[in-house]
C-alpha cells in the first residue's frame, strides 16, 4: 500500500472519529429545543457535554489539516467549491463555543435565552451541512480539467445530498438521545429514551433509502459490507434503547456512523473527489497528494502524535464518567 492510499485511510478515520464524537454533542445541542422543557434541565443536557465538546472539535481541525498537508489539491478544490457551506459551518462552531462559554456569565433570562438559541441552531446547521457536503463529494460535482469546481451553489443543492443532510441530523440527534439517557438520570433519562426510539425510526426511514442509493449508484462488495453493519447496527440500538439498555444503544449507534461514513468513503476510493463532468478529470490519491517525502514525514509524527491524543481524550471521558440529574444543578439565584 502507498503512503497516499494510507493517509486516505487515515484521514477516513479521523472524520469517522469526528461524526461519532461530535455527532451526540452535536445532538444534545439540538435537545435542548427538543427535549429540554426548562433552563435547568437544558443546563443538565449542557453540562454532559461540557468537558468534551472541545475536545471533540480536535479531530476536525486535524482531519482538515491532514487533507491539507497530504492531498492539496483535493484541499483546495473542496474548500473553494464548497466555500458558502463550510463557512456557515465554520461560523456556526466559532458562535456556538461562545455560547457554550458565554451562557451562564450573566442571570438574565433574555441573556441565557439568546444563548441557548445560539446552541440550537448552531448544533442543528452543521449536522444538516455536513451530510450535504459529504453527499456532493460521494456523488460528485463540477470538476474541470484544470481540478477546478465550476458548478454553483445551487449545483450542490440536489436530492441525494439534501437526503443526506437530513440522515446526518436524524442520526446526530438520535445519537445525542441515546448519550442523554446514558449520561442523566431522573425524568429527564426516561424522556430521553422515549425520544431517542422516536428518531431512530425516523433515522431508519431515512438512512436505509439514502445507503441503498448510494450502493446502488457507486457501491461494491466492501461497501456492501459496510452498509449491512449499519443498517444492523441501527436496528439494533434501536432494540437496545427500547430495552433500556443505553450503554449497547450508544455503542451501536456509535457502529452505525462508524460503517456508514466508512461506507461512503469505501465508495470514493481511489477517488477523493470525482467529477460529474468527465471521469477522466476526478481528483484521486494519485494526482491530488503530497510529495512522497511530505507524506512520509507526516507519517512519522501522526505515528507519535496520535496515541498521546487518544490516551487524553480517553482518560477526559473517564474522568467524567458520572450520570448527572437536575438536583445536581444548584440556582444561581
């Protein structure tokens, strides 16, 4: 295996790391609309993705810089084809960090409730964006000879990837349910199962349709494979969080987001960007990557970067491990 076919593996897993852990904070920022029926109880659902909302946006910020460094050219021709939807999504983290930072610095309930629209919205957007983003790149949009995009906004705006946004924000959200339920106790963990079944059926409705078409239109045996994991996997948590058993539904819907952007990264290869306009202009691993010596440097310190950032990151979910309730929440009154 080449070192550019590695890296495209690598940078796989880091956008799956990214989909799984951001997206239940991702979700719970959407519960607090919901869910939530009180500023305490949205505190609640804040608070258990507090310590690690941050953190989460870590593997972002290093799946962007990978593609930067390891496949330029696919880099460059993403970010200015898709330039109006990824700074929406840009902005919409920059505010909803302040927001999470911003909230509880003053008692006013006008303060506190302009604060907790900004982290509805800003949680709901990008689930929505990034599943239309992902949608254009595995159907392939306006690419020239030249590995430039010279297809409009309105070009991204198809049925497939619109189906997709909404597969990635029915299952954030249901992926936010199942970590509510697991992380909270009380009524709150009760109604948050109960909704949690409600989206994952819709999820169903909605994640089925959207990996048939996409086996059906760009699909092999591996990804076949994959696709049957995450329709299993879906059903069941689903069966899982039915039975109140959080812990395997949050395992299994984390399996579900893990096989499916597994699958729609198995249905590029060698492909980082295809073109609709002629086949003979898609960006690959090939002609979109870094030097040979690049990539090999960027091996050596992902080699020791990376399991000193997964042993933090781990230790960080262990540490705050704990259910939390709204007896928990003390009154800043």
């Amino acid at each position: 295996m080449e070192l550019h076919d590695v890296w495209f593996v690598l940078i796989a897993v880091l956008w799956i790391g990214y989909f799984f852990l951001e997206g239940f904070d991702f979700g719970v920022g959407v519960l607090t609309k919901l869910l939530a029926r009180n500023r305490t109880e949205r505190r609640v659902l804040i608070n258990t993705i507090g310590p690690v909302w941050d953190g989460n946006e870590v593997w972002l910020l290093t799946a962007a810089g990978a593609t930067f460094a390891a496949f330029p050219e696919w880099y460059a021709t993403l970010f200015s084809g898709f330039y109006l939807p990824l700074l929406l999504i840009l902005v919409c983290l920059i505010v909803r960090g302040v927001a999470f930072e911003y909230r509880h610095k003053r008692d006013e309930e006008r303060w506190q409730t302009n604060w907790e629209h900004a982290i509805f919205w800003t949680s709901l957007l990008p689930a929505l964006l990034w599943g239309v983003a992902f949608g254009n790149i595995v159907r392939g949009v306006k690419i020239d000879a030249q590995k430039e995009y010279v297809g409009s906004l309105f070009d991204l705006l198809n049925p497939y990837a619109i189906l997709g946004g909404l597969v990635t924000l029915t299952l954030f959200t249901f992926h936010g349910a199942v970590f509510t339920a697991l992380k909270t106790v009380g009524d709150i963990r009760l109604r948050a199962r109960g909704l949690a079944l409600k989206l994952g059926l819709l999820t169903a409705a909605l994640a089925i349709g959207f990996l048939i078409w996409t086996q059906v239109s760009r699909g092999d045996g591996k990804s076949l494979i994959a696709m049957i994991v995450a329709v299993v996997a879906l059903v069941g948590a689903i069966g899982a969080i039915t039975a109140g058993r959080e812990g395997w539904s949050f395992a299994l819907s984390g399996v579900t987001i893990v096989a499916a952007v597994a699958m729609l990264f198995l249905t590029l290869f060698p492909n980082v960007m295809p073109s609709s306009l002629n086949e003979e202009w898609n960006l690959t691993v090939t002609n979109a990557s870094s030097s040979p010596y690049t990539l090999k440097i960027m091996t050596w310190c992902a080699g020791i970067a990376t399991p000193l950032v997964l042993l933090y990151q781990g230790w960080t979910y262990w540490v705050f491990r704990k259910r939390i309730g709204t007896h928990h929440i003390v009154d800043a009154h």
